[in-house]
DNA sequence: AAGACGGGGTA
DNA sequence: TACCCAGTCTT
C-alpha cells in the first residue's frame, strides 16, 4: 500500500484547507450535523451563508427542535431538498427527546436520526468527535478511484470492495485519520474535481495512476442527464418558492406565475407536497408552508 | 438496485 | 445548454 500518497494528501491540506465556520475547533458537533445536512448535494459556497443563519436562530437542538416549521423552510430558503430541513428539525427533537439534546457519536445511535445515513455520520464521528473512521462521499471515492485505481469516475453505488479499499487507506492513528478524512474530501472538492481536475496542482500527480495512464474517461461517465425542465422536481420548487414567500394562504391553481403548469401536474404536485409535510391545506382551495 | 428528490454556479 | 454537487429514503 503506497502510503506516502496519503501523507502527500495530508501535506497539502495544511496549505490548501479552506477556512469554513464548521472546521472551527470550537464549532459544536450540533453546527458540524447542520453543515453535513445541508451539503447533501448543495455546494459550500450556498452552505455556508444559510448556515451561518441557521445557527445564530438556532444555536442548540433543543431550539430548533420547537421552532415553527414554516420559519424552518423559510431559513432553509434555495438549498435545494427542501424535505431535508423537515429531516434536520426532526432529527433535533430525535436529539432532545432521546439523547438529552446533544449529538451522540455512536455510528449506531446516528443512522437511527432522521436524516442521517452512512456519509453523514461516518462525517460526524470524523469532524465533529474526531473518531477515526471511513469518510467516503462522492469527493473522495473519485481522488481513490483515480490516484490507486486509475479509473475517472466512481461508480453510481458503493461496494462492499470500494469501502475496504477506502477502510486500508485510513491512518490507524485518531488524529491522522482525522485529518486525512477532511483532506481527501478537500483535495476532491477543490483539485481533483469531475470535470476539469488540475492535476498540474495535485500533489499525486507524479503518483497517480489515473494520469500514469492517461487520464482516461474523463468527461465520460456522466451518465443521462437528469431531466429538469417541466419535471415534477421543478415544479414542486416552484410551488414552495412562491409559499416561502408569502405572507398569507395562496390559491395555487390560479396563480399567476404557475399559469403555464398543466392542471393534472399541478395537481398531483400539490398533493404529494402535501403528504411530504412541505405545505398544508389552509382556507378554501389555498395553501401554505 | 433503481428512482425520486432542488437549485444555482460554471464551462 | 449540460453537467455538477460533503446523500438519503422509499419501493
């Protein structure tokens, strides 16, 4: 196993390390739960203003846990997911009501909040407690996939193989480990990225087996783009974005910025925001968050 | 194992 | 315009 790669990798991030608020030694394990939901498929630079926010309004579980949900998808705002936030407030009543209003750092105890599957706290153990542990989020299975095994893209779902491979490359010390789960994850955001990686930056490069070969596949493994215009994704956004912005029950089949929406998709968009807890019936044929 | 689920920045 | 992003949950 050529471990001076991953001593390399954790060089680097000494230098290279962005200052966010959540690697802040005094941020609470509580303000690095929020971050890691919030970057579940949204960018940092969109994380950390909304999270910055959401602190400040709710500095403990135990306050978000009895804030007012539509304050709740309001402060969530364009972060995209929004049944996350739903989540996230669950999660700080699971937090209060069974773990005295602190964030437990057992694997087991975090999987069982709502919320919380195996990236977030594996990240959380790392981040927050400093646990050693296997960190694999999309950033890391790619510098992985391509520094040892030479492949461009990861595949769409983890193997039992992978996260061996991944569990080898962890330093047995705590604190190394530590750092190598933050500076692996980094080297992927901020080097080693899908589309243009700048390899000429990397500290890997004259031990990457990926560029050894090549660089092949790259821009390849894209897969389908994932439809967006007229989807039922889109138009769910844009029935909350009107809501989040209103002060009062809105009729939402005569409104005017959803005319172009077909009745039958409106409809059935509408309904399941409905049973996902997004928005709920008020006076007559009105709605609200 | 596959599909659903937001939204905006970037090339 | 297309692609991408610190995933999770349901079926």
């Amino acid at each position: 196993m050529p471990r001076h790669l991953v001593t390399a990798v954790m060089e680097w991030f000494g230098d290279a390390a962005r200052d966010l608020p959540w690697r802040d030694p005094d941020c609470s394990p509580w303000g690095v739960l929020v971050s890691e939901v919030m970057l579940q498929q949204t960018p940092v630079v969109r994380v950390e203003p909304a999270w910055r926010a959401w602190m400040e309004r709710w500095p403990e579980p135990a306050d978000l846990a009895v804030a007012d949900q539509p304050e709740v998808l309001r402060a969530w705002g364009r972060l995209g997911y929004p049944r996350r936030a739903l989540r996230l407030q669950e999660c700080a009543r699971a937090l209060t009501d069974r773990h005295g209003g602190a964030v437990p750092s057992a694997t087991e105890e975090l999987l069982a909040l709502p919320g919380v599957g195996e990236y977030t706290a594996a990240a959380v153990r790392a981040f927050a407690f400093g646990e050693r542990d296997v960190v694999l989020d999309t950033n890391v299975r790619r510098v992985i996939g391509r520094a040892w095994n030479g492949t461009a893209y990861p595949r769409a779902h983890l193997t039992r193989a992978e996260r061996s491979f991944a569990a080898g490359l962890v330093p047995e010390d705590r604190d190394e480990a530590a750092t190598w789960n933050a500076a692996v994850m980094e080297l992927g955001a901020l080097v080693c990225t899908s589309r243009a990686p700048q390899c000429a930056q990397c500290p890997l490069e004259s031990d990457c087996t990926w560029v050894a070969i090549g660089r092949p596949g790259l821009g390849e493994g894209a897969g389908r783009s994932q439809a967006w215009h007229g989807t039922d994704r889109q138009v769910r956004g844009r029935v909350l974005a009107i809501l989040r912005e209103a002060v009062d029950p809105v009729a939402l089949e005569t409104h005017p910025a959803l005319a172009d929406v077909d009745p039958g998709q409106l409809d059935r968009c509408v309904t399941s925001l409905v049973e996902d807890g997004l928005i709920r019936p008020a006076s007559g044929a009105a709605y609200s968050l």
